[in-house]
C-alpha cells in the first residue's frame, strides 16, 4: 500500500469512527420516557397550572436547589416553605425557546406529555427546559430549577 492509499483509509476510519459516535449520540439523546416519568408530569403539570405550590412542594426533594441561568451563577438551596414563597417565579421563567417572551407556565400548558428529548437514556432524570426532575426512592421528585439572573 502506498501512503497516499494508507493515509485515504485512515481518514475513512476516523471518519466512520466519527460518524459511528455521533449516531449513538444521537440514539441515546432521543428515547422514550418511562411510564412513571409521563405518570409524575401529569400530576406535576396539574398542580403547577393551578398555581398549588403546596401540593408541588409534595411533589418536590428539599433542599431544593435553584440557579441562574449563566453557568457560574450560584447555586441556592431552599428549604420547603422557602420554595413555597418562591414557586410563582419558577413560573413565570422564560423557558428560552424563542426570540418572543414567554413563560414556564405556558410550556407546561403546552405540554401534555413529556418529549422523549426532555428524558436521560438511564430513565432516572428528566429535563423540562428550566425544571429539573429526578427518580428518587420515593418516586419522581422536582429537584432544581434555573431562573433568569
């Protein structure tokens, strides 16, 4: 083989290689949430819409942590009744998918049924843009949110 031949089948290795990653990235980026996920966001969905955040609190790990949305913002941990006082601004949050304002509380009006993108391949995390849910012992929990700095 002459080394323009081996250079040539070099580059189509790394290239499949490559490929090859991206693909199972891909594949494990888009999978379908488990029952009790979809279950838990039927429940959570209704509790949020009606603006309850006592029975969201119940459905909630303390402490409960919340960020800014720039990566070196602080993290805070709020305690039960703190999270309480601060529930309505969790809705009111610009989840950030479009140039146009909107809100945490219309997206979760919006949807009725978790997208298979919002949930980890290992079925124990969920990301609804700025809410962030995870399996406990107990059950699915809302564990942190991310809030405008």
């Amino acid at each position: 083989m002459s080394f323009r031949q081996v250079a040539i089948a070099a580059g189509q290795f790394a290239f499949m290689a490559l490929m090859g990653a991206h693909l199972s990235s891909a594949a494990e980026s888009s999978h379908a949430c488990t029952d009790s996920a979809q279950q838990y966001w039927k429940t959570f969905r209704v509790a949020a819409l009606k603006n309850n955040p006592a029975l969201v609190a119940d459905l909630s790990r303390f402490p409960f942590h919340l960020r800014g949305s720039l990566d070196d913002s602080e993290m805070r941990e709020l305690a039960r009744q703190d999270f309480i006082k601060v529930f309505p601004k969790l809705l009111k949050t610009d989840p950030g998918l479009s140039p146009t304002p909107s809100t945490m509380r219309a997206f979760a009006r919006a949807t009725t049924k978790l997208s298979p993108s919002f949930c980890n391949a290992s079925g124990n995390q969920v990301r609804v843009r700025t809410w962030v849910f995870e399996l406990e012992p107990e059950g699915w929990r809302f564990v942190q949110a991310f809030v405008e700095d």
